[in-house]
DNA sequence: GCCAGACGACTGGTCAGACCAGTTGATCTT
DNA sequence: AAGATCAACTGGTCTGACCAGTCGTCTGGC
C-alpha cells in the first residue's frame, strides 16, 4: 500500500484550526468512487470497456482483491457489467432503472405493514399518474392504450396471465406519458410489488367477473385522458384500485385505502 | 467449489423434458442471496450480527474472497455495516432508503432532465403526504411540527445547515404521520437526492430571504394541517416547492413543473 | 483460396495462506 | 479497585496460484 494520501492533514496555517477525526476510508471505496467518477463524468460513456483486473491492480497500486471488491460494488449497482473470459474487460453500463425498482422492491419486501400500505401507495403514484398524463399524452398513446384495453376485454373469460400483462401494460403506458421517468419506474416496482404480493389470494372463482369490471374501469379512465380531465383520470384511478384490492385487505386496514380515495 | 448443486438436472422422467440453458451463478451471488433472504425474510433483524467471515466461510464451503465479494455487496446494498476489529461479526441494518436515494441521485446525476423531474416527483410525494397526514395526524405530531417550524426560524439568517436539517425533520414528521411507511421513506430519499442535486447551487446570496420565504411557507401548511385541510395543505405543498425549485430548473424544463401544480 | 480445428494468450472467478492494524476482554500489575 | 498488558480475535489487504471460459491466430486439410 504505497499510495495512502488520505490522513493527509498538512495544513501548514498554525493556530485554532479545528480538526475532523478522519475515519478510515476502505481502498476498495476509493477505487470504486474514481471508476464511479469516470462512469457519472461522462469519461467513460455506456458501451465503454474498463481495463481488465490485472491492469487496474497496476493503475491503482492495489491488490487484486481490492480491485475485485471495488468492482463487485459497481456491478451490485448496476454500473457495470463482467462476464468471465472477455478479453475487452468489463463492460460499462451507464445509470439504469434497475437498481432504483431493485431497492424499492427491497423496501416494500421489508417495510410491509400489510397490503394496505402496498396498494395505497400505487393509488397515490397511479392517480398522479394519470392526472400528468391527462394533459400531457400524446395521440400515439391513446391509440396504444385503446389498444391495449382491448386486449385486456379479449382475454377476459379464460386467460388471466395475459390480461394482468395488458393491464400491466397499460399502466406502463400511463405513466410513461406521464412524462417523469422517476414516476414511470416507481409505480411499476410498486404494480410488481403488488402483483407479487397478491397473486396468491387470487382465487378464479369470480375472476371472470372482476376483470370484467376492471376493463370497465380502464375504459372509463381511458375516456377521461382522451378529455385531458386529469382530476376525473385520477379519481377513476383510485377508486379503481380501490374496487380491486379492498376485498383483499384486512377489514380494520381498509380505512387506509378509503383515506387515499380523497 | 465443492457444493454445486446449482445444475442439478436429475428430473429422472424420460421423454421430451425441455431443458434449461444453464447460465452460470457465480458463487459469490448465492451467498449474497442467502444472506439477503435471511434479512428481508427477518430472521436476521436490524442490529443482529453476523458470523465473523471465517465462520462463514466454514458455513457457506467457499474461499473467504468470495464470502468477502457477497458482503460487499450486501454492505453497498446498504443491508449491512461491518468495522474492523469487531469481534461480534458484521451488523445487520435492515432496510433503509439511503440506498434508494443513492440510485436517485446517480439518476439524476447521469439523466439530463433530472432535476425537474426530481423536484416534480417530490412534489407529487409530498402533496399526497400532506393530504394523508392532514386526517391522520395526531396532537403530538403537530406538537413537533410547531417546533421543528420554530427551529426553522429559529436558525434563518445564519445557519443554513441547520435550517436545511429541521426543514428535513418537518418533512420526514410529515411523511410518518402521513401513516405510510412507504410513502415516507420514499419522500425521504427523494428529499436527499434534491438536497444533494442542488447543494453545489445554492448560493448564499440571497438565502436569507429564501429561508424566511420558507418558513412563512412551512406555516401555512402547518395551519392547513391544523385544520385537517388536506387539499389545501397538498396545494400549498406543492407551491412551496415550485416556488424553491423553479430558478434552480432550465426554463424549458420549467413546465413539467407547473403542470405538477394543478 | 478457404474453412475447421488446435493452440495459446488472455479473461474473470475462486481459493489458500499470509500479514497488518484495530478492537476487545481477560489477565496482570500497581 | 483502577490502570497497564497482552493474547485472541476481527476485518482489510496482498500475494500467488489454479480453473474454466473466450478469442485471436495459426495450421492443417479440403
């Protein structure tokens, strides 16, 4: 370890200088924070290569080890990407989405008080939703989402793993006509969420006539984005939501919901 | 490497099974997951430790760089926490929004647009927190409000930092009387995200008025909350915060932010 | 001339063993 | 009993090795 300029305090000015107590800043967190620096600066743009292991552990005059942990950091956030025997190094990937739904899905695994939560977050995000993209979509998206509420109504009787992927789909649609792509990310991690968390409690004995009334529903917000009515969107929206899921949430947690419907 | 069982295909069955192209799981992973499953699973609770590596390394039949390589990945997950010399073993943390707000904030920082979708985000979060804790909340909580707005003033001319702290506390008391646990640490990593997006461009020239234009603000929506007026208060919320945030956005960004309003 | 296959020089993934500096708690000293 | 000492840990790092892949090249046969 040749190269610890760290506890560098060489502050020459005497005096009431007053001192940080300097923690200990691991190498592999420093080799990680310059590659990350290169990756967020633009240096070192997706597509990029890094050098390979043996040569970094030169640049950086550091041990191999090092050099590993600080890349398993990068990839566990999605900045980068190695696959063993490429000669070109590992591959930059730039910033992507998947690390943020990946730790919001963590947050809903862990911090769940109870459906009730689950499903009144995705009534706020879905709603704010819709009242974006009521006065922000485009021509191209009402014809994507009519087409996809009619995939949904073709499918009703008999085949629910599609109709929850045009469902899933429309909702994908809404929100990125929303316009905010942090919108857009977040109410899908929070559908996925619920889709998870409630897809064993879906007993196919009125399956038939709950998607029915979910393709009614769709219709109606469908008819109210076409209006540009982004407050009628997102109180169809909620109610919706609130339609579905409240048969499935505990008696004494439903009032949470109610309270979301405005 | 001698617990592979990961391409087990012992389907004893003959005839036309399809099989699964294998793709390779590095050892690495699978200790990260088991760790991780044991943690969002909650037989490991925040603040229970974890074997010492050596003692893992024993459990999971694997080198210690490996067994080094998943805690590092669970540690930039923001799962765990380990310090040198700690005989007790690595610290389980739990779940926390750090991480989110880490991906935020790399989203933001690569992603052009990103701050008026940030502070649009923020706005919707904070909007519908209001509303929710506008007839959730309890006498104690609009006790604490009351001081954290004190605090607020308190510091106004000369201490931004911890003006910009008690301004957080008021958000995040806000958030968990909103009775969304989600909702709340959502709102809370996109508050640090801003905060950290625009501290490089905060001035202090003007700041003094800034902070006093805050506060003033920080009233009404306490006042409105008092009155259990959630509408109002998610409308005042979200003025506040354009008014903050729009000189900070590029004109042509400013719109989103406007159509966030209502 | 061209294409298939062997070869070798890489790559990342993993392991083993070692050393260091820091923490801790028991033991010894005063 | 309070303080210094020490040994047994801990995590952090380095080194060197091996393996199984990948790929460019080289060589053989067609």
């Amino acid at each position: 370890m040749s190269a610890d300029s760290a506890g560098d305090v060489t502050g020459g000015t005497a005096g009431h200088v007053s001192f940080q107590p300097v923690r200990p800043v691991r190498a592999y967190q420093r080799v990680a924070e310059q590659i990350e620096e290169r990756i967020l600066g633009g240096d070192l743009p997706p597509g990029a290569r890094l050098p390979a292991e043996r040569e970094l552990v030169r640049q950086f005059a550091v041990g191999r080890s090092t050099v590993r942990e600080a890349l398993r950091v990068l990839q566990s956030s999605g900045l980068i990407r190695s696959r063993p025997g490429d000669p070109l190094g590992a591959e930059v990937l730039g910033v992507s989405p998947d690390n943020l739904s990946e730790a919001l899905t963590r947050l809903t695994r862990s911090h769940l008080s109870g459906l009730a939560e689950l499903v009144q977050f995705r009534m706020l995000l879905d709603a704010e939703s819709y009242r974006l993209a009521a006065r922000l979509h485009t021509g191209d998206d009402l014809i994507r989402l009519e087409a996809l509420a009619d995939r949904m109504e073709a499918c009703v009787p008999a085949d629910p793993h599609a109709f929850s992927e045009a469902d899933a789909g429309f909702h994908r649609v809404v929100a990125e006509a929303s316009g905010n792509a942090l919108l857009a990310l977040c109410a899908r991690a929070v559908h996925a969420a619920v889709v998870e968390a409630i897809e064993s409690k879906l007993v196919g004995d009125d399956a038939a006539d709950w998607m029915r009334r979910s393709v009614a529903h769709h219709r109606h917000i469908l008819a109210a984005l076409r209006g540009a009515d982004g407050r009628s969107a997102a109180a169809l929206g909620r109610e919706a939501l609130y339609d579905y899921y409240a048969p499935l949430v505990p008696e004494q947690d439903r009032i949470r919901l109610k309270a979301a419907l405005d």
